[in-house]
C-alpha cells in the first residue's frame, strides 16, 4: 500500500482520462485541498468508494477560481459534480481564532497559503454553474458543508449567513461522513432519477419549495427569526442538535423566505465490517507525483505512520463540532483490518519501527457508550459524561488494550504510540488499571497530551467538561503509576481561553494554576467561534441553549487578549496585558515579588527577569501545540474526515 503505489491515481487530466480508457467520467471531485490518496483524507475516501461501486471519478484540485475554464478540465461528468474544500474548514484553515491570516496551509503543496478561496464550496459552486449551467447535478460534503447545512453565525463576518446548500447553489448536501449517502444518490443518478426528486436519503439535505411536500419532522426558527433574534437562534440550536442522532433523529426543517432546508435524519454509521472494506480499498497512500518537485504535501507527514481505529465520539464537548459531523455514536474497526495496516506499514521504505498514532477523534472510545444506544440512539438531552457518568454508561479499555499488545507483538515495531485523545475521565472511572498502566509504560513518549481545557467548574460546565476535581484526581494517578514505572513522563494540558462563561477571574485563577504545577504553555488557543456547536451559539447569543439561561461572554478584544495573556504570564512580551489584567480584577495581591505573585511590580522596580521569573522550581515547557479547536491541525494533529485530533480530551 505504501512502498509501491497499489493502483494508480485516479485521473487529474485529460490525458489520464483517455490513458484509463475511460470515455466520459461519471464524476468529476473538485477538492480544495491538494490530491493524496490516503484514508486520512476525505476525498481519497469518497473517491474510492464510489471506484468501488463501478463509479469513474476525476480530481480537479485546488482549481483556479478566478474564472470557469479550470473547472472544465475534465470535461462535463455524466452523473455529476462533487465539490469538497477539504479536510480543514477553509476559514479557519484561513485564519486564526484572531481573524489573521495564517502564513501556511499543510494540504497545499509545499505548505502554500492561498491555493483555495475562502468560503470554497460556495466559489467552487459558482464556477461550475456559470461552466455548465444547471445542466448538471452538484453535490456538497465535507466539513464546510456539513456544519453549515442550516443559517449559522459566521464568525468571520459576525453575521448569520444562510445555509450553504443555498449560497452554493448545490443540488443536495451531504453531511457527516459521507460513503452511504453518495453510493445511494449515484445509483438513483445513473437510474436515470432528476436530481431534484432525490429527497429521502439519510444524511443529505434539500431544498424544499412546495410546504405541502414536506416531511413530518421538527421545524425551527427560519433564517429571518434566527438572523434577527438570538434567542430564536438559540432555540434553533437547541432543536437541531438534538436530532442528530440515525436512530431516533427526525427531520430537521428551517424556512429561508420561500423555501425549506430539509435535513433528513443523519446516516446509520458504518458497522465494523464496512469501515474495514473502506481501509481495505486501494490507496496510493500518499500525495500525487505532480507535487513531488512543489515540496509535498506536509500534512500526509502526520498520517502516514498513524492508524485511524474508530469513529465518532460520545464525549459530546460543547465546542466541539463532531456531534454535527461524525455523530456521538461510535464504531471502530476490527482487529484484523487494523494489524493488516499495520504489517503493512511496516513495508514502507521509511518506516522506522514506530506507530505515530492508532485512535480516532478519542482514542480510548471502541464501542457505543452503552447498550441502550444501540437500540434506541443518542439521548436526546444527556451526555455519558457530562456532568457525571451515565449510569448506563459502560466503562471498558480491555478491547482498545487487547489491540495495542497485538500490536507491540509485530515483527518490525518498536513502539507503539498514542497522540489522539484520551479522555481522561473516562480512563480514571476504569476501576480496571490494566489500561492505564500499560499506556505509561509503552505508549507514551515522555509526555502525555490531554485536555482538561480549564481549572474553573464555572467555565468547564459551560464547556461540558468534567469538574477540576476529576482532572486532579487524575493527575495524581498518573504520577504515581509513572513513579512506580520508574518514568519521568510528564502531562501537558490543553487549556483554552475566552470560552463562553470565562470571566476575567476564571482566567486567572487558570493562571495561578499554571503558576502551582509549574507549567509554561508555549502556545495557547482562545476560544474559535466555528459552525456547529453549541460554544459557538454561546458565542454569538449569550445564551446557552441547553438551559436558555443567560451566559457571560468575553467578546471585546482587549479582554481576550488579557485572558490569553494571563496563560503566558510569564513571558515578558505580556506583562502589560497580565499587569492591566489583574488591576481590573482587584488581584494586586498577584504583583509583585512575593512566592505567589505572577508577575514582578515594575513600579517598585522590580525587574521582569527577575525572581519571579526564574523560580529554583523548573517551570516545565509545554510544547507541541498550534491553534485548533476550529479544525486547525495541531502538531500531530488529524481532523475532520479521517475522524483524529491530537490531544487527550
């Protein structure tokens, strides 16, 4: 799969087309990001399954948008279009939680910014429109598609914006993971079925004109009630949310003046078995030749030794948008399949005998939270975790374990890592060490990431994060079992500011935080108001739709800035932010000299280098993150169609 190129791509041009002794292409996949034929990339995995079927697809990638002739390519496709921007939001691949511009893009060659417009699929869309009319059928998914299916708020415009099935002009959207729903809708198409009858399949939406063809399902505030009155959009947040769900979801329907977004009820998950015949398909495993002399592709670098093991997550984080992506219900991949992969990479010219990752969107979750999901679904107004375990919910590492020791047994592995999530209160409610011990002892490179995101329970709850308390309580767990190891492994927490409900002494007591476990984050998030969660509502409405309670929001950029500063106080670059920080705050007590104190009194000069800045106790460096919870990959980092993000949660 990965020394030799097991098939060959599919075709990019002309030329190919005629070379594969294809006649005329049944699809034609616009992405927005660059070509690699690997499982971790959504194109790659749509593009296959469709071949799978008897399907003939064409890439067009990262197009020049700036008029329709690159989008004629490949000619005109005989069933249709399928637009993707690509495995990152391309706003948030654009842009910092800031609104600056990022200087790179790691699925761009050479890691180039500005190889796809903003807002892509909806520019894509337009293309091939004004190319070909609406002579041919355009089909969305992906990531911009699937948490902008319904009006949202658009951070970067701060503004409500319509669907995106409505800017783009798209026929159908196809949201979460796509492979059902895109196999089903080509049959229909090449049946010889209009588009525009296609109407029914699960995890697609459609625009509706005729009220009276409309399905029984929950109707939400429309696109001018939400627009104009946030606690109509916070109601519709609420509604649509708890109807994701492929078992018991309804029909989600929003008016948008005279016509109906329809979503039907997400997609049922792959079963094990179907997710094996995915990662069983025939992928190159890497970026196409024509990016050789342009610097690569620098995101397949984080993929190509990690193993994706499952999907979804019922972990349900409030700012994390998986719920309206992937789904709470998850599904993992056998035994067989996964060490298949894994003998397999050890074939690779440039393995060196280590496993960068086997895990998912988190890593310690291989089956559905209970059995009661499984017949009945996701519940419509709990969460396993949050605030405290489900009763229901079934708490069991033996199967994740039984994986990573076949794993570790072979021949050409050395070790075996873990950098995608572990939730960490799932791990510590095991009464059962086995797990935790045996991730100390091989799975971890002298530090684990995990994600407590906050220390005050004023915040967490808003975030829908377990209490400080069960993260403690983990802590100490883990270096007593490091200490019996005879490890020095260290824990680097996520921490994040500015989240709705973070007030200004939320930020600091965070600060004193960092400042008692000798910690010194060297990169930080602030909060990312991206589509499709419900932080993002809070964002936006001051409300949380969970309760309709009111919330408090740091929204004014001096006070972001002074909570994200608080998390770097020592740097010296931040003193007048912390400094402005802790006078608003009354907390003078925290300047100055003293044992306690964050920073020095400059007043009374006292220098920044001072003591206070270099402490006899060792302030231990947390590295190794970049900007993310909208989707930005961090170090190690995987998102969206491949289902991993770096980080225990």
């Amino acid at each position: 799969m990965y020394d030799k190129v097991m098939n060959e791509f599919l075709p990019v041009s002309k030329e190919e087309v005629k070379k594969q002794g294809i006649d005329v292409l049944d699809f034609v996949y616009v992405i927005g990001d660059a070509y690699v034929d690997h499982p971790s990339f959504g194109h790659a995995i749509i593009s296959r399954v469709l071949q799978h079927h008897g399907y003939t697809v064409g890439i067009i990638a990262q197009p020049d948008w700036h008029s329709c002739e690159p989008f004629k390519k490949l000619g005109k496709p005989r069933l249709g279009f399928l637009v993707m921007s690509g495995n990152i939001d391309p706003m948030v691949n654009h842009y910092t939680a800031a609104k600056k511009r990022r200087n790179t893009d790691l699925y761009s060659p050479g890691g180039k910014i500005g190889c796809r417009p903003d807002r892509a699929t909806i520019v894509y869309c337009n293309r091939i429109r004004e190319a070909y009319g609406k002579k041919v059928p355009i089909l969305i998914g992906g990531i911009e598609a699937s948490l902008r299916r319904f009006a949202h708020y658009d951070y970067w415009s701060d503004k409500v914006r319509r669907s995106i099935l409505i800017d783009s002009c798209a026929d159908l959207l196809i949201f979460g993971m796509g492979e059902r729903q895109v196999v089903e809708i080509a049959d229909l198409l090449s049946a010889g079925v209009p588009v525009g009858e296609i109407q029914n399949i699960a995890g697609t939406c459609y625009i509706e004109a005729d009220a009276r063809r409309l399905p029984d399902g929950v109707l939400v505030p429309s696109y001018q009630e939400v627009s104009e009155d946030k606690r109509q959009y916070a109601i519709a947040t609420k509604l649509q949310y708890q109807e994701q769900d492929s078992i018991r979801g309804k029909p989600v329907i929003q008016l948008d003046n005279d016509r109906y977004i329809v979503q039907n009820p997400p997609a049922k998950p792959l079963s094990t078995e179907e997710l094996d015949d995915v990662y069983a398909l025939p992928f190159a495993g890497t970026f196409h030749p024509m990016y050789q002399k342009m610097g690569g592709i620098p995101a397949i670098q984080e993929v190509i030794f990690s193993i994706t093991s499952c999907r979804g997550c019922f972990g349900a984080c409030n700012f994390c948008a998986l719920t309206f992506h992937q789904g709470r219900t998850v599904t993992a991949r056998s035994h067989a399949s996964i060490l298949k992969e894994a003998k397999r990479l050890t074939q690779h010219r440039d393995f060196k005998g280590y496993i960068h990752d086997v895990g998912g969107p988190t890593a310690n979750f291989r089956a559905p939270s209970c059995k009661l999901q499984q017949k009945y679904g996701v519940c419509k107004d709990k969460q396993c975790l949050f605030p405290t375990p489900c009763k229901n919910l079934e708490i069991d590492h033996s199967d994740y374990l039984a994986l990573l020791r076949k794993l570790r047994q072979i021949p050409g592995i050395k070790r075996v890592f873990i950098r995608s999530g572990i939730r960490y209160d799932y791990l510590i409610y095991d009464k059962d060490p086995a797990f935790f011990t045996e991730l100390c002892q091989y799975h971890i490179s002298g530090q684990l990431k995990v994600a407590p995101e906050h220390i005050s329970d004023h915040v967490l709850k808003y975030m829908g994060k377990p209490g400080m308390n069960v993260y403690q309580k983990f802590q100490n767990r883990y270096e007593q079992l490091n200490k019996q190891l005879g490890k020095k492994q260290y824990l680097v927490p996520y921490l994040m500011s500015s989240h709705p409900g973070s007030r200004l002494s939320d930020a600091i007591a965070l600060a004193e935080f960092l400042r008692d476990n000798h910690l010194n984050p060297e990169q930080v998030q602030d909060f990312y108001p991206t589509p499709g969660s419900l932080s993002t509502c809070m964002y936006y409405t001051g409300i949380d739709p969970r309760t309709m309670e009111k919330v408090y929001v740091p929204k004014s950029y001096e006070e972001k800035q002074m909570q994200r500063a608080l998390l770097q106080y020592k740097n010296p670059k931040n003193y007048q932010l912390v400094y402005q920080a802790l006078m608003k705050a009354g907390r003078r007590d925290l300047i100055g000299s003293g044992p306690k104190c964050l920073i020095p009194d400059r007043q009374k000069g006292e220098k920044t280098n001072g003591k206070n800045f270099k402490r006899k106790d060792s302030f231990r460096t947390c590295k190794g993150r970049t900007e993310n919870r909208g989707g930005k990959p961090q170090k190690g980092g995987k998102t969206n169609r491949s289902g991993r993000r770096s980080g225990g949660r």
